[in-house]
C-alpha cells in the first residue's frame, strides 16, 4: 500500500486526489490532503466583491466536501518537510510518512516585505483584494468613495492571476460610471513591468484598453513604501518616485508556503517549489511533486494553468510508482478571462513558448480570443459553476486536452520567436528593475 | 547580432545592450559597462552584486531579480538602489555580462 500525501487542499490539492482517487484501486494507494482550514474559495470570485457582484458566502465551500470518497481529509498546519527520510511535520506534532508527496499549497501575501504593510492589518486607504476580508474591506470603502485619487499597485511580481489587477481597473472604471461619478475620480494603474502585461501582444491590447478607459499607467515602478502618514497617501519606489493616493488598491508581495522555507532543499528564495516544468517533479527529490500557483515554473499562477497541469502531473505519480519514465508533456498552457467591464471580456490563451495573440478558442468556431465580447463574458460567469461541478472533482473539459491548441490562432509562429523557451526553474519573478 | 569593444575586446550584445554570451565577459571590462550607465566608479559592494549575479547566472541560468537580489546577496534593495539606480536587477546583469533578466510571466 502507497501513501499518497497532498499537502494543500485548494484547486491544484483537491483536482489531483480526486483524479488519483479515481485511478489508483483502495488496495494500490491511500491518498491524504493536508490543509490548516476546511474553507476553500472560488479565487477568481474574489475580483467580483469589491463591486458588490459577489460574496465570500458564494464563492466559499467546505475543502473536505469537494473530496471523492476514500480520500483522507486531516486538518493542520503543516510545520516542516523532511526529505530525507520522507515525512511532513504537522504543526500538532504528528508525523507522517509518504512515497509520493504533491505540494499544492498554493502562494501567500507577504505585505509585510514592503514598508508601512505588515501581516497584522492594512492601514487606513489601503486595501487589497486578494483575502476576502480584504476584497470586503475594500468593497465597503469604494461604497463610501465620492472621488478622488485611486492607484491600483502591484508590489511586485510574481502574483496570482497577473490579469486581475487589470481587470480591477476596468471594473472600477464602470462601477464609477454606473455611480455616476466617473469624472470624480483618478484612476491609476502601477506596475513594476514596463508596460501593462508580461507579453507583447497582450501588452499592446490591454494597455489601449487602459488608455480607452481613461486609467492612467505607471511603469517600472518597484514599490518599496506605502506612505500613509499624511494626505493624499503616497507609494514611494524605491528609485524616489512617488504616486499619491487617496485609496489604494495594493498587490502585496507574494511567496510559497511558510513552512517552504523551513524545509531544506524544498525551495527558492522565495518558497516557491522548483520543479521540472515539464513533469512538475521536484528538482530536490524524486518523490516529491508541485502544482499550480506552489511551483516555480515560469508560468502564470492561475487556476487554468493548474487545471493543465494536473493531468500531466497525475499521469507521472502513477508513473513514478510504477517505476516508469515520466511524461515530459506539460506545456505552460494558461487560459484566461478578463473582464474588462459593461459586461464584456477578453480571453487570452497562451503557454510557454507562444504569447497570447488574436483568434477563436479551441478551434476556427469558437470564442473570440483577445477581443471584447459578451460571450466571454457569460464564459467567465459560467466557468464558477464548472470549477466546482467539473474542474476540482477531475473532469475533463470536452474537446479542452492540457496541450494549448493552435488551430484558430492568428500569427502565432511570429510570437514563438519573442518568447524564450525556459526550461529552467526560475521563481517566474521579473527582472524589470 | 551588434558587436560593441570593451576593454579592447569585441563582444556580442543583444536587445538592450545585454551579453549575448557571458564567456565573453571579462573582469577588465566591468568598469566601462559601468560607466556608459553613470556608474563612475565599481566600488567593493558593487563587486559584490557583480559576482553574485555571475554566480546565480551559472546556477540558474537567468539573472535573480531585485527581491532575490535583497534576500541572498548581502546587500539590502535599499542600498542595490544606491548602487546602481536606474535598476539593480537590469543594470547588475548588464555590468556582470549576463543576458537580460528573463521577463516575468
């Protein structure tokens, strides 16, 4: 009998047990998640509360409930990974023991890392939407919001979901039209990259649709502090250069797990996993597996790229316990819905070789790939339901294979040769400063 | 692929004036890369960063970035952005003869 231990009980956790749940017999392999709380959230959700168009409630259900039956749910902080003599720590003192381990345990906020942040509560005017407290804190301040300057910050990347804080922008520009106050207040969007987004093309089309909706766009700006002492409040780089502020919308920065880097050998600099991002198995031992937002690989941290990765990741647990060569097939797909407000969204589909660029998706007939539609819109609302009905319990998404598919793209072979291929394990970080 | 000499030696540099191949990079040639981005004089602590980068190129194959930089290499972000203030992470790698940091996802 195999033990099976999954460290994470989110999208990437709960995706690969119910898979292996299904593949491997009660005999073969018992499989385990570990995660210190039972609230598993609709992440992508988070973007939708500060306007009022959702609630933690509904986009928030137990972890041990999105398990198939046979799969061990124990709840606990995990305190430290041994990999020599393969067992995790928990935080209760229990020790347990495994022949695969699969790190699912997604990215933290470490707004501590950035002067005038710190872990125990956000000053006043600052906000940030990537906790649900933090998403409700910041809704029932936009309510009370009569106009004024608002900057959007990123700290630093690499972040969950690189295109949310975009779509914060455009969703805040309608939410402000709908108030009727649009013209009250500045909107203002700050990057450390050196334009809107991380791919040309993409860059090129978000970057006008920032200018369209009247949000200005401050690059190659590396926060180092949130100045909050006087007024307006100020975000101060660490160059000298400073954006006022009267509310600010903060991406702090991110890292892996704690308990990451009390583990010798288990990550980077920054607690993420470093694995094979071809095989997602650890560069540190064999036995060891990451997926999803956890890993190091140059890739986006989001739900879809961790849904593409957990075929190929299940497929090499089941390999590697049968003693066979693992499937070098996990291409950097991502796949995502921006909402870009009034109703509309874009859909960018990309992996590790090409950058998003214009067409339909999956195929000739299919949804418009970075351009505004309604269409993608109701995909974006429709895909809630499939996370949850579809995505966690393991299936697959009809006519949708983890590969990114090219059938239906325009001028994809000219992006190949502005994308390096990275076979390395770099933490994804950027080198803008 | 433009050629440019420093210190007497043709080398390779791609887009943005970054080695194309860091076994082309000599210590002698350090300071006049320096120079050209308004760094006067290589200091000790400059050195430092410098080595670092070369160091972490060779084990990871890409230059760390700023907040890797502040984290392993002994010298502080503040003081990175003393050192080198149009970038620590771009400029570190340009001085150090390795290619452009890779770009973030």
């Amino acid at each position: 009998m195999k033990q099976i231990l999954i460290l994470g009980g989110g999208t990437g956790g709960t995706l690969v047990a119910n898979r292996l749940r299904r593949l491997l017999s009660p005999g073969e392999a018992e499989v385990t998640v570990v995660d210190q709380d039972d609230q598993h959230v609709y992440q992508p959700g988070l973007l939708f509360v500060p306007f009022g168009r959702a609630d933690p409630d509904e986009i928030t259900r137990p972890r041990h409930r999105q398990l198939r039956a046979g799969i061990g749910f124990r709840r606990a902080g995990i305190e430290r990974v041994d990999l020599g003599s393969a067992t995790v720590v928990l935080d209760d003192g229990a020790a347990l023991g495994y022949d695969v381990l699969v790190v699912a345990t997604g990215a933290r906020l470490i707004p501590e890392e950035t002067e005038g942040l710190d872990a125990g509560g956000w000053p006043d005017r600052v906000h940030t939407f990537y906790t649900p407290a933090g998403a409700v804190s910041l809704r029932d301040a936009l309510a009370g919001f009569e106009g004024g300057r608002i900057a959007v910050n990123v700290v630093d990347m690499p972040i969950k979901c690189p295109v949310a804080p975009l779509e914060f922008c455009f969703l805040a520009d309608w939410y402000f039209h709908e108030r009727k106050i649009r013209d009250r207040v500045e909107l203002t969007y700050v990057t450390p990259l050196d334009s809107a987004f991380t791919k040309p093309v993409a860059s090129r089309t978000l970057g006008g649709l920032l200018a369209d909706k009247g949000v200005g766009l401050v690059t190659e700006f590396n926060t180092g502090s949130v100045d909050t002492a006087g007024r307006p409040g100020r975000l101060v780089s660490w160059d000298g250069r400073e954006v006022p502020f009267d509310l600010a919308v903060v991406i702090p920065l991110h890292g892996g797990a704690e308990y990451v880097t009390r583990s010798p050998g288990l990550g980077d600099e920054l607690g993420f996993i470093t694995v094979d991002p071809h095989t997602l198995q650890s560069a540190a031992a064999p036995n060891v597996f990451a997926i999803g937002d956890a890993t190091g690989v140059p890739a986006s941290k989001a739900g879809s790229v961790t849904h593409f990765e957990g075929e190929v990741l299940v497929e090499n647990v089941v390999r590697f316990l049968g003693g066979r060569p693992l499937d070098a097939s996990f291409d950097g797909h991502a796949n995502c819905f921006i909402e870009t407000g009034f109703g509309k969204a874009l859909l960018i589909d990309f992996n590790y070789d090409t950058e998003p660029v214009t067409g339909h998706y999956p195929g000739a007939v299919g949804l418009p790939l970075l351009k505004q539609s309604r269409l993608n819109h109701l995909g974006k609302l429709m895909f809630q339901s499939f996370y949850w009905h579809g995505l966690l319990p393991g299936r697959d998404i009809p006519g949708i294979g983890s590969a990114m598919p090219e059938r239906g793209k325009r001028g994809l072979a000219a992006t190949r040769a502005h994308t390096t291929t990275t076979t390395t394990t770099a933490a994804g970080g950027n080198g803008a400063s | 692929m433009p050629n440019v000499t420093y210190a007497g030696q043709a080398v390779s540099v791609g887009d943005g004036g970054f080695f194309t191949d860091p076994g082309q990079w000599t210590e002698e040639m350090a300071p006049e890369i320096a120079m050209a981005e308004g760094i006067d004089q290589l200091t000790d602590r400059h050195w430092q960063v410098i080595k670092f980068m070369r160091h972490e190129y060779e084990e990871k194959g890409t230059g760390p970035t700023v907040r890797v930089l502040g984290k392993t290499s002994g010298v502080s972000i503040k003081e990175l952005y003393q050192l080198f203030p149009k970038g620590p992470a771009k400029i570190a790698a340009k001085v150090a003869g390795i290619p452009k940091p890779r770009g973030c996802i």
